[in-house]
C-alpha cells in the first residue's frame, strides 16, 4: 500500500499504478496554529510505502507523522520514499558551529523506516548517513528519454561537479557533452566564466540536479545562446523554482523547461515514479546474520 504524503500526490499515484499497489486514504489538515494532523483511513497493510520530500521544512514534519501513524497502525515494513531529499546541501561543517543537517534528517527518518529510497541527491555521502538500507536511483533515464526526439546536438553540465551527469545523459541520446565554468558567490549569485563551446546552431540540452533560484540555469543559457545555440532545453531532477526562478529561466531563452515530479509542479513533464518502481524491484536485502 502506498500512503502519499502531500508534497507528492501526483508521484504517488503513477507509483500505484506502476507498483499495482493501492494509495491508502490519508487525512492531513493543520491545526489553526500550523500543526501537522494526520489520520490514516485505510486498513494499513503491513508493508508501506510513504511517499514524501523533505522539502520545504513543514513536509518534514508530516513524514514523521505519517511514519508514525504508519506503525502504530501495525505497519511492519516501512519503505520511505523521498523524491527530493531536503538539506543534502549540508552534508559536513563546511564552518565551525554548523550542523550536520544531511544527516540528522536520516537519523530522524530512519527511526520508523526499513528502507529508504531518494532520487538524485545533491550529495551521494548521503548513503554513509543511513544504518538502513538507502537507494538513491537517478533520475537520468527519464528525462533522457524525454529528449531522445529532440534531436539533442550536446548536453552541459553548469558546472564541473555535474559532468558525469551531463554525460550519462549524452551516452543515451548519442550526443556530446561538456560543462560551463560557474562559479558560486553566495546563495543567489553565480557567475559563469565565458567558455567557447562547439553549440552554434545546435541543439542543447543543459542538464542540473536542482534548479532553486534558477541563477545557474539562467546564466547557463544566456551563454549558450549568446554563442548562438539554436535550441537550448533545461532539464532537472529536481524543479524547486524558487521565486521568480522561471521567469528568469524563460527570460534567458530557454526552448524548453522540464523536470521531474521529484518536486510536483507545472514544468513536471516527466515522472519518476517507473525509476522508484525499477529500484524496487531490483532491491534485495541483505540476509540479517544469524
Ligand atoms: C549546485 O551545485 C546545484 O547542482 C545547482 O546548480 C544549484 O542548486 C542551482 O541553484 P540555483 O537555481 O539557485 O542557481
């Protein structure tokens, strides 16, 4: 049985039907004062699985109610699906007095979950967080056969860190790939060193985990069609679209704005729900020692 949490109704549901699993009937309101309640209406089962982000901080909170609700309801085996992992940015002190956030969410998601699924997290030390079981499927199949009629020239990373992504992209839609030079300043400022690439008249596909403020995607595609790009497609797991994040985006030139349901909005062409469904079924636990 699937129990969707708010931040992922859409996900659910294409989980159910992939999975042929049924959505359990959930009651979530909030209190006059902005407190989580949760009711579960469905007979629960004892295997679940519980769909929801991280993101933003209130979705956390419900998880951990609906987890809750989930084994006092007799639930055995809790799967914990989180599309979108919030607050993997800080997976170490990067400054003393800071916290470990990445991982004192898996301590508290872990506490009623038996495994763990996330999609595309922004940092992959995620997995030494976990004392369970973490999946953590890309997103890269989907949105690569979104693009495979587009007739895609190359695929770029914004940045370097994100080169293996843009060329697992590029290896399935046999095209080439390369990266821009951005250069984070702060929370909202990037900048991009200017970078001659091979993208006059083609089409390119500019790929990213997130896109928050939509600063990198941005000054990704000013580039590219300042070098005369003739079609340039941005593409992400993760579509967070913070503030005027689109515009921005469309403003630039942008062909096309995709990503996935990871994070439900209108730009969500593309589900996630067939990579969960695949992880899943590849998944095998590890015998427990005797
Ligand atoms: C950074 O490492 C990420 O991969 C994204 O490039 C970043 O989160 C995008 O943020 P924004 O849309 O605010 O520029």
């Amino acid at each position: 049985m699937i129990i969707p949490g708010s931040s992922s109704a859409a996900l659910s549901r294409h989980l159910s039907s992939e999975l042929n699993r049924d959505i359990a009937s959930v009651e979530i309101t909030r209190f006059p004062d902005d407190e989580c309640y949760v009711r579960l209406h469905s007979e629960i089962t004892s295997d679940v699985i519980i769909v929801q982000n991280t993101h933003p901080d209130k979705n956390i909170i419900e998880l951990f109610l609906l987890q809750n609700a989930a084994r006092e309801a007799g639930a055995r085996h809790i799967t914990t699906v989180i599309p979108y992992y919030g607050y993997c940015r800080q997976d170490k002190k990067f400054k003393q007095g800071e916290p470990i956030s990445a991982r004192k969410l898996a301590q508290l998601i872990q506490q009623d979950s038996d495994l763990v699924i996330t999609i595309d997290p922004h940092k992959p030390v995620l997995d030494t967080f976990f004392d369970i079981p973490l999946l953590m499927p890309s997103a890269v199949p989907v949105i690569a056969q979104f693009f495979t009629d587009k007739h895609i020239d190359i695929v770029l990373a914004p940045d370097k860190g994100a080169l293996q992504r843009a060329q697992d992209t590029a290896e399935l839609l046999n095209s080439s790939y390369d990266y821009l030079d951005k250069k984070r300043l702060s929370g909202d400022t990037v900048i991009m060193e200017s970078k001659t690439l091979d993208v006059k008249d083609k089409n390119v596909l500019v790929i990213d985990d997130i896109i928050s403020t939509g600063g990198t995607m941005a000054l990704a595609i000013h580039n590219l069609k300042k070098q005369k790009a003739k079609a340039v497609y941005a593409a992400c797991s993760h579509g967070l679209f913070i503030g005027q994040a689109v515009t921005k985006i469309k403003a630039a030139g942008c062909t096309q704005l995709i990503s996935t349901d990871t994070f439900e909005s209108s730009h969500s062409h593309i589900s996630v729900a067939s990579v969960i469904a695949k992880s899943l079924h590849s998944y095998s636990p590890k015998p427990k020692p005797i």
